[in-house]
C-alpha cells in the first residue's frame, strides 16, 4: 500500500496495490497488520455507504464531538467524488486549513480522516458512492455540522455555492466560529 502524507498533520491518503488480469482487478484496502508497521493504529467498528444521484451533490462538513469522535477512512466505489478535510483542532498550526483529493473508482484512493477534522464531499459525476469505515459508532448526540461554504475556510468546491444540492441539515449548518469545538492539538 503507497502511503502519502499530506500538508495536514494526521491525514493519509493510501492508495492500495491493484492486482489486476483479464477479469478485472482485486485490492486489498484495508489490513490492520500493514498499517500497524506504518504506525496506524485504528479499529474500525462501522462501514458506511452513501450514494449521490446527482452531479454537484454536497455532503458535509460533519463531524462527530467525544465520546463518540470518529476516525474516517473514505473511498469511492463509483463514479468520481472531491473529497475535504478540514483541520479544526485548537491551537493545531494548520488550524482551518483544508485539503482536497479526488477520490474515484478508477484511481482506488483512500483519505484517512483523523478525529479533530471536518470531512465533507462533493460529486462531479452522477451515481457517486462513496465507502468509509469509522472508528465509532454514528452517535446522533455527538453529530455536528460546519457550513461547506463557511468564507472564512474559503474551501473550492469546484462549484458554486448556490449550485449545490444540499440535504437542510447542511443547508443550515452554522459556521465554524459558531461552534463550541472540543478538539486540540496534541502536537
């Protein structure tokens, strides 16, 4: 597995090995025991799956607050997906700062999402699934949102605004100042 830091401390992007004949290809994308000797320690509890219909679709930027704050490991299985994070960690030098990677089915990358990181998607084909696992359960109480067009995280979605379909949760998701953040970096 090719492992790849990038400018925010904690997020990978991992691109498995494809073994590939004339059937097609198999990967293997996640092994606890590879990725222990890299010095990834995650136990993933819960495996989700998302489809977007449509082009332009807006999923984000969501987070879950202790005791139930959850480590992402997302790809995409279908379609193509610009996938976000967003650093909001207290006193974390890249604090508000965000990454982009496309995630496609084609090119088999994985962004891994440590906890203390807003994560938020958006389509650029129709019928775009994505496939994340989470290092705990989906706690209803322990949900929260950031506005994906929050001025003052100025993240290029690659569309406008006013042209992304939006469920009303992430409609009126508030802005990242609005937020009580129980997240800090431990640097």
């Amino acid at each position: 597995m090719e492992i790849e830091r990038t400018e925010l401390p904690g997020v990978l992007i991992l691109t498995p090995r494809r073994f590939s004949d004339d059937r097609g290809y198999f990967s293997e994308v996640w092994n606890k025991e590879t990725l222990l000797k890299e010095g990834i320690d995650l136990n993933f509890v819960q495996d989700n799956h998302s489809y977007s219909v449509d082009v332009g679709t807006v999923r984000g930027l969501h987070f879950q607050t202790p005791p139930h704050a959850q480590d992402k490991l997302v790809r995409c299985g279908s379609g193509v997906i610009y996938d976000i994070a967003v650093d909001i960690r207290q006193g974390s030098p890249a604090f508000g700062k965000w990454i982009g990677v496309e995630l496609s089915a084609e090119n088999g990358k994985q962004l891994l999402i440590p906890q203390g990181f807003l994560h938020g998607f958006v389509t650029r084909t129709p019928d775009a699934e994505l496939l994340y696992k989470c290092s705990d359960i989906y706690a209803p109480d322990c949900d929260r949102a950031v506005n994906f067009a929050d001025p003052e995280l100025d993240i290029d979605w690659g569309i406008s605004p006013d042209k992304a379909t939006l469920s009303q949760k992430d409609a009126n998701a508030p802005m990242l100042a609005e937020l009580e953040n129980p997240f800090y970096y431990e640097g």
